[in-house]
C-alpha cells in the first residue's frame, strides 16, 4: 500500500494514525503517486490553503478536506491533517478506533498535565471524547487509573529511585516474546558467570547512589524470568541487594516469578527472606492447550501449585498476568481464566493485550494472528473493568504498545491498598530508575530540572559478561548527571 505525503512534513504522525486501522499492510511512503499500486493513501496540503486526506482501498474510497485556518500554528496543521486521515479511514473501513486517535504509549499524561493545569474534569472528558474521539469506556478507564497514578506519584520524593534488575532467562520462549530473554536450555553455563558480574554492577551501583545520597523506594527483580535462577543463585543475588542497598525506605519489593515451572518452595523462601514483599505469578491464561501454543512448558494446575505455595510463604502482595488475544483462545476460555484468576484473590490481576512484535516467533504469521486474534479480543478486554471491579479490583496503571492488537491497552487492576508503586514510576518517568544487568537501560530523571537521560546495558547476556568493564564505566554518567 502507498502512503503519499503531499506538501507537508508530518508523515510521522499520519503513518501512526494509517497502521492502526491496516497493521497487515505494508506502508512505501511515497511523495508522488505511483500510478502501478492500487491501494493508497494521500494527506497533503493544497494550494489553495485546504487540507485533504484521501483514502481508497480495495475499490473504497474517501475524500474529505478542511480549510486551514490563517496563522496556524505546526501544530495545528498537525492535528487538522490527522483529523481528516483518521476521519477518511472511519468512512473506509467502516469503523472507529477504541482510543480515537490517540497513538502514545502513555495516554494518562495528558490527563495529568490537563489536570496539572486546572482543567476540571468536564473538560478533560469533552477533550478525549470530542478531539481525541476516544469511545467512553476507555474514558472512564484512563481516568481511573490517572487518578490512582496521581496518589502514587505524589508519593516520590526528590531524592528518590527505584532499582531494576534482569534477569535474562527463561525455562523456554514463548511464541510471542520479544525481550532478550535467553532460554536456559541454550544458556545454561551462561548463568553462574552472569551472576558473578550482576553481584559486581550491584556492588557498583551501591557506591554511586550512596555517594549521590539517593533514597532508593522500590526494587524489581525481572527479566526474562528471575526464578530460572536456582535457590542458591537467588539467595547470592538478592544477598548483595540487602548488603549493598540500603532497604529500609524500600515500600515495595517485587520479585517476577513469573512461570510456574520456575518455582519451588525453596525458592519462594528465600525471596521472602531477603526482603521481597511482591512477587508475580503468570499464568497468562488457564488453558492447557493454550498454554501448550504459546510454548509455555507448564500447565494451569503447576501455576494454581504455585500460587497455593506463595500464598504459605506468606507474600503480602500476589500479581497475575493475563494476556487477551493469545493465538487459540477464544471469548469463553478467557473470561475463564480471568474468572479462575479471580477466584485465586491476589492483590493484583494485570490483563495484557498480546503485543505482536517483529523480534517474536509468531512475527512470521503476523497477519493471521491479527486478523484471527482482533475478532474477539475487544470482547475480552471490554469486559475486564465490570468483571473485575465486582470483584474489588481497580484499574491503578495503564499503558499501550505499538503492534497490539485492535490497538489496545494493557492494564495493571489491584485490590484496595495494593497498587503497584514501580509499575508507576517507571511508567510515568517519576524517579530515576537505576538498572542493572543485560537488557537494562537507566533512566535518569533529574530531581531539579526533570531533564531525562538513558544509559544502556548490553542486550544479550554474553555481551554483557564479556564486555562488563565499559557497563561499569557508563554508570559514571550517573554522577555527572545528578551533580550538573
Ligand atoms: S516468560 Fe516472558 S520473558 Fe520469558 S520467554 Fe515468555 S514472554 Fe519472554
């Protein structure tokens, strides 16, 4: 399909507002059309000052234009020509988008800066309703979770971080995955070595945040999937954390257990032991066959095994991942296991939209899985907030990612008094995030100025090994940036 960018130069924002309604084109931006190609799509500014998008694909099409008001500002001309792209590809396609034509990652920002600046909420609902053409439901769920976001962003204090650590490993990979989680099968004399070098960035990372008298708010131990490790390599890892960090201004502390085949008594223990007051257990969904698609080598009752066990250790806070739209299940063995989470009662139950990413397996089938997976993923994630909240559960954090399905959200629930505090601050870029080991990037964010820096670890955990000394010295660029 062709993209035609006529006299103007907000191609960006028009190619986000065309792939959410065609994820399985492949879009050849283009400045004049080619004649050969019979699916196009045209946004461009006229001589005579009016602004146009055409749309016509497969034998349909639409034109509409608007004028464009004297002195507009780039930003005006922006939103007007995205209006009329997204306008063209609802009267194509025949329907509209659940977050109009919002394309960010992190939609409650814009409730919070209206919010930051006195808009009452009227406003802030005629604003995403009207402008934004969001649909209602997903108002109402942005602005819950904005408004929960808000008490725990007001909770970071201005010397405060959070610490992350990966942990680049898992059992087997799933079909869907795109981090840089390694499967042990493959990387298994990879692990004692890794955890030497981690121990020492720990160590490290240690000096320069008590030297800079940071105050560190919440750890998190991800990945990959941090209870690949074996009990004793947990106990060494999370050992150095307590030798190293001071914990005692630590409110949360989680600790991604995420698969069930992972996890041991034993291992739980220790997590607990160390000072982990959260952990996640992901089932993602409780069908076997599913499970078994996915390339997730356990079954549902291994994750109710798991849960039962971290309920004996006694975590104060229990998280469950569930994904809409994996590739063979259907409405009803969704809404089961959503049910089937519920009944479980953990504090916190987070329902992820499946994300189809070009570094995962399933990226070779990637226009079947939308088209089979978007049939009845909107059912299943519509109805999570009623379902959930006649359970107790609110909506604390949301997000969405490029490449999801029906362009949906991704949504952290909690139970009263259990929202989860680091989901927030890295999401929000509240605090500084300091990580640690391969995959990790820190993101600096300045207490004074609010400027934001990166600092990237290696990806892959041979990379990182081998290459420790120039991750060490990286880390310096903590100070210089805390003390300019
Ligand atoms: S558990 Fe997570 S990180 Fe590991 S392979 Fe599966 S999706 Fe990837």
């Amino acid at each position: 399909m062709q993209l035609i960018i006529d006299n103007h130069k907000h191609r960006y924002e028009i190619e986000n507002i065309a792939r959410m309604f065609f994820h399985d084109h492949k879009f050849k931006v283009d400045f004049d059309v080619d004649p050969s190609e019979k699916n196009y799509i045209i946004s461009g500014i006229r001589k005579d000052n009016l602004a146009y998008a055409v749309v016509n694909i497969d034998r349909r099409a639409n034109y509409v234009q608007d004028e464009i008001p004297k002195n507009a500002t780039d930003d005006e001309l922006e939103w007007l020509l995205c209006t009329l792209m997204y306008k063209a590809l609802c009267n194509v396609s025949g329907k509209t988008q659940p977050w109009g034509m919002l394309t960010g990652v992190r939609p409650t920002r814009l409730v919070h800066r209206m919010l930051d600046s006195g808009e009452s909420i009227e406003n802030i609902r005629n604003k995403f309703i009207n402008d934004y053409k969001i649909n209602d439901e997903k108002f109402r769920l942005l602005y819950q979770s904005a408004s929960c976001e808000r008490e725990i962003i007001k909770s970071s204090n201005e010397n405060d971080f959070s610490l992350y650590i990966s942990i680049p490993f898992c059992p087997s990979r799933c079909n869907y995955c795109s981090f840089v989680s390694q499967s042990v099968e493959k990387m298994d004399e990879l692990i004692a070595p890794y955890i030497q070098k981690l121990i020492q960035e720990i160590k490290d990372a240690a000096k320069i945040v008590n030297k800079l008298n940071l105050n560190l708010k919440t750890v998190y131990i991800g990945g990959g999937t941090p209870t690949t490790l074996s009990a004793n390599e947990l106990l060494k890892l999370m050992s150095a954390v307590k030798e190293n960090f001071n914990l005692n201004s630590v409110i949360e502390y989680t600790v991604e257990a995420g698969r069930a085949d992972t996890i041991t008594k034993e291992k739980l223990e220790v997590i607990k032991s160390l000072g982990a007051d959260r952990i996640s257990i992901n089932p993602q969904t409780f069908n076997d066959d599913v499970l078994a698609r996915i390339g997730r080598k356990h079954t549902a009752q291994q994750v109710l095994d798991a849960y039962k066990m971290a309920n004996e250790v006694g975590f104060k806070c229990i998280n469950m991942d569930l994904i809409a739209g994996l590739e063979g299940d259907s409405v009803d063995s969704f809404m089961s296991s959503l049910q089937t989470a519920i009944s479980l009662e953990p504090q916190n139950i987070t329902v992820h939209t499946l994300t189809v990413k070009r570094a995962a397996d399933l990226s070779e089938n990637f226009e079947e899985v939308f088209k089979k997976g978007e049939n009845s993923v909107d059912t299943m994630v519509s109805a999570c907030p009623q379902t959930l909240a006649l359970s107790g559960y609110h909506p604390y954090y949301m997000y969405r990612q490029k490449g999801t399905l029906s362009n949906l959200e991704n949504v952290g629930y909690s139970k009263e008094g259990f929202d989860g505090y680091y989901n927030v601050f890295i999401m929000d870029e509240i605090h500084s995030i300091i990580a640690l080991g391969a995959g990790g990037v820190t993101k600096l964010v300045h207490p004074k100025t609010k400027e934001i820096k990166r600092i990237y670890n290696y990806k892959f955990p041979i990379e990182y090994i081998r290459d420790f000394e120039n991750i060490i010295n990286r880390k310096q660029e903590v100070i210089e940036f805390y003390e300019k």
